[in-house]
C-alpha cells in the first residue's frame, strides 16, 4: 500500500510539473535579436565584431568603449522565414 501512495505522489508531481511548465510558457512571439559579439586578436592588436540588422543602415565608423569601430564589409543572408537580414562586419582599435 505504501508502494501505491508513493508511485501515486510521484505520478501527481511530473504531471503537475509539466502542466505548470506549459501553463507558465509565454504566448507572445517576440522577435529575436542578436547581440554582437567581439574577438580580439593579440597577433595585430585587432577587434573584430559583426552586427546584425534588418533595415542595411551600418555607421562607416564609431566609437565605443574606447575602440574606434570600422565597417569593413557587409553581408546579406536570409532567415529561416525567408527574410533578409544584413550582417556589418567590423573592425576596431584601441585609442
């Protein structure tokens, strides 16, 4: 009998966890964004960085963090819903 209480509570908590982790799931889409991420090469003294946006609209240079940024090129790619997407390639310098 105790073996049947046991079993019965374990079976109660995993169908309530997982009714809870659905119930708790968010029902709004979002978009996703992608934060840019940088690399440094100690060979040159070099930071490269890319930029992902959809409307193609890169600044030639800026300056941030102390590194003064450089667009170096830029990249068109599609997502997985077909939609174009533009990636900024960057190149910085301390100063």
């Amino acid at each position: 009998m105790f073996k049947k209480l046991v079993v019965g509570a374990l079976a109660t908590g995993i169908a309530l966890t997982g009714g809870i982790g659905a119930a708790s799931a968010s029902t709004t889409t979002t978009e996703n964004t992608v934060s840019p991420k940088t690399e440094f090469s100690t060979l040159d003294s070099i930071f490269k960085r890319d930029e992902i946006r959809y409307d193609n609209r890169f600044a030639n240079y800026f300056y941030q963090n102390g590194v003064h940024w450089y667009l170096k090129g830029i990249e068109v790619k599609h997502d997985k819903e077909g939609k174009v997407y533009y990636v900024g390639h960057y190149e910085g310098r301390k100063g």
